[in-house]
C-alpha cells in the first residue's frame, strides 16, 4: 500500500493584475508517479535568495498584512505599479515556489530506475518544493549517501553548484583567481572550502568583522572589509596579490561590482611599465548572480577598457560546463555532502510557519548568517 496521502499542502504565491501579491497554502490531488518518476515525501526544504524572486517577487513587504487561520494563513502585499512590467508574464498565475529540497521516496513508477529508489532519501532541484509531496523524474534526483538525512540534503544543489561553476566558469575563462562578495553566506564558506582544497587564491569581500572571523576560522587567507576606510586600498592589494581577474557579485545593485574592476585594474597597472591612457591590456571581468542590493548597478569608468560585466546563472553555466562536467560536480557534492557542502540553518519552520509575517520579514532579510529551513512534515 502507497505510504502517502491524497492530497498535500503547496505553498503558492500569485501576483494579480490588480497589483497585489497573495501567498497561501492550497491543497492538491498527490500525482501518482509515472513509469520512470518517483513520489518524494518533502522533508527539507531551504529559503534562498533565489526562492524570494518567485515567492515574494517585486512586492512591497512594508504593506504586507496577514489574513486567513493560524493552519491556513494568507499573506498579502501591494506591487508597485512601475515594477507590474517585470511580472506580466506571471500574473494572475498561481505558482509553485521553492527550487530545492529533500526527502523520502514514497511510490515509483514501474521502471527499474524507479523502483531501486524506493524508499530511499533523495535530493531535488526543479521547483515546487514547498509542498508536502513532489513527482519528479527519477534520473532528476540525487541518492543521498548512507547516513545522511534530508536536512543535511536540503541544500545540496543551489549553493554547492553554484560555488563549484564560478570555480569552473574560472578555469574556463583562463582566470587563475577570483573575487567573491557576501562571502560569509553559506554559499561563500563553501567557495572558500573548495578553493582552499584546489588551491585557488580566492578574494572574501564581506561587510563586518563578524563576518571576517567566520571566513578566518575555515582558512580564509585574503579578506577586505567593505565597510573599511581602507577599502579600495585592500581590494587593490589583494587583487594584485592573487592576480585575481574575475569576480562573483551577489549584491548586484550599488558600487560594489564597479570597484572590484577598479581593483583588479589597480592591480593591473602596477606590472605596467608605461603609461596608457586606455589603461591595462589585462582583461578583468565580474558576474553579477544576485540581488541583495536592489538598486541600480553603478560604475565609474576608472579601469580602461577591458572588461566585461554580465549576470551569472546557475543553469546556463552547467550548460556551458556540459553533462559530464555537471555529473562530475554533483558527485562531488554528494561525497563531500557533509564537509565542504554542509549548510548550517538559525531556523526550522512549517509552511505554515512561512506565511507567518514577521517569519517572512525575518528570511526576506537575507541576512548573512541567517537561514531557514521549510519541513513540510511539521504541523504549526
């Protein structure tokens, strides 16, 4: 007998096109598996940067207000009218939210694929996760080693791969080291691990001491402190030492991307010997893959002109890096699922929970340091 109910709990977000965005709990019919699919009970389910974009969208939080019952809450905010263009193609849609998680294979299709995963805890990525049950394609998951709980594979795809691309977007691009910033979100601890086991000179830009000291005790060797006098001075010092030539941006908005070029042209110049009102023939590039900083993105033009600035995104990067490269990085986040790739949660909630507003005001922070965790399982 199936181990799993009719129906499960999704946590869906709608934008109207009367400028409100609405989050609710719906109910659905569970979808059985086909041949080669397996039903996931969603145990595990993280709140990342990237899962607000969908959830929350462009929406004010300032006029959020709660409505609906403690087990079916509803949350409501108002879209600013000059931000209504980004979201025409989604309005009026009731979707489905949350691009990761983990947990137990409940039901398999007939496919011998299918069925050696029967019972066993797996990993996802592909949206939907914040539900109570998720169909997917059996090739789709990851097995995750024995021992290991959903929790621990909560977050196995999103910031590991993430990481391990800009390393390999690196080699790629024939850079030799890099500049990452928010570098003490989890995301960056696994950055600095994986560059310190392949011996990658890496850049940490953070925003407090705090933060510093985080990166210090994993073995961070070169981190500056944007909130520092000193600044540029540091950047440029540590642009030059490493010979770092490329950088990851996960603020997007303000100055932050400007300077990181500025730097690495400073660093540039220094190996000049003579002067050259285009600046240095050292080509200097930074990817933009987040939005911490919503504002515009600024630049002053102070490093010559070769450089380049572009936005990085997980799933056009595998692409590049092609299936037997994307394998070999999933392989290796399976194996170092609890060393390099360990996330670490401040919070466990229920999708209920979710919906809770000053819960939504506290993950909508994005503050470094601090992340949640969905189980679909809990009761409130």
């Amino acid at each position: 007998m199936a181990s799993y109910t009719e129906t499960g709990l999704q946590l869906r977000s709608i934008v109207k096109k009367t400028g409100e965005l609405e989050l609710s709990l719906v109910e659905e019919a569970v979808r059985e598996p086909g041949p080669d699919q397996v039903l996931v009970r969603v145990e595990a389910t993280p709140i990342n940067p990237s899962d607000l974009g969908m959830l929350t969208g462009p929406a004010d939080l300032k006029t959020a207000k709660a409505t609906g019952t403690k087990q079916r809450p509803i949350i409501t905010a108002t879209v600013p009218p000059n931000l209504m263009r980004g979201v025409a193609a989604r309005l009026d849609q009731s979707m489905q939210v949350g691009n990761e998680g983990a947990g137990t294979v409940v039901a398999a299709g007939a496919s011998p694929e299918a069925q050696a995963l029967m019972g066993k805890k797996v990993a996802m990525f592909g949206g939907a996760m914040y539900a109570q049950y998720r169909t997917i394609n059996a090739a789709e998951v990851l097995t995750l080693p024995d021992g290991a709980t959903a929790v621990d594979g909560a977050s196995c795809f999103v910031n590991p791969l993430t990481a391990l691309a800009m390393v390999e977007t690196m080699r790629m691009e024939g850079h030799s080291a890099l500049v990452h910033t928010a570098a003490a979100s989890n995301l960056g601890q696994m950055l600095q691990k994986i560059c310190i086991a392949d011996g990658v000179p890496l850049v940490n830009i953070v925003r407090s001491d705090e933060q510093a000291a985080i990166l210090k005790r994993i073995g961070a060797t070169h981190i500056v402190n944007s909130t520092d006098g000193n600044f540029m001075d540091a950047l440029a010092e540590a642009a030059a030492q490493t010979g770092a030539t490329i950088g990851f941006d996960a603020t997007g908005g303000g100055k932050l991307a400007s300077q990181i070029l500025t730097a690495m042209e400073l660093a540039a110049q220094r190996k000049m010997t003579g002067f050259s009102r285009y600046g240095s023939n050292v080509f200097k590039q930074v990817y933009i893959y987040g939005a911490l900083d919503t504002g515009p993105t600024e630049l002053t033009r102070s490093f010559g002109f070769s450089w380049s600035l572009g936005g990085f995104l997980l799933t056009s990067a595998l692409q590049k890096i092609g299936p037997a490269g994307a394998h070999k990085l999933r392989e290796r986040v399976r194996n170092e699922l609890k060393t390099t790739f360990a996330s670490h949660y401040t919070r466990t909630i229920s999708m209920a929970e979710a919906l809770d507003l000053d819960t939504l005001l506290a993950y909508s922070r994005k503050a470094t340091g601090e992340k949640f965790l969905i189980d679909p399982t809990l009761e409130r």
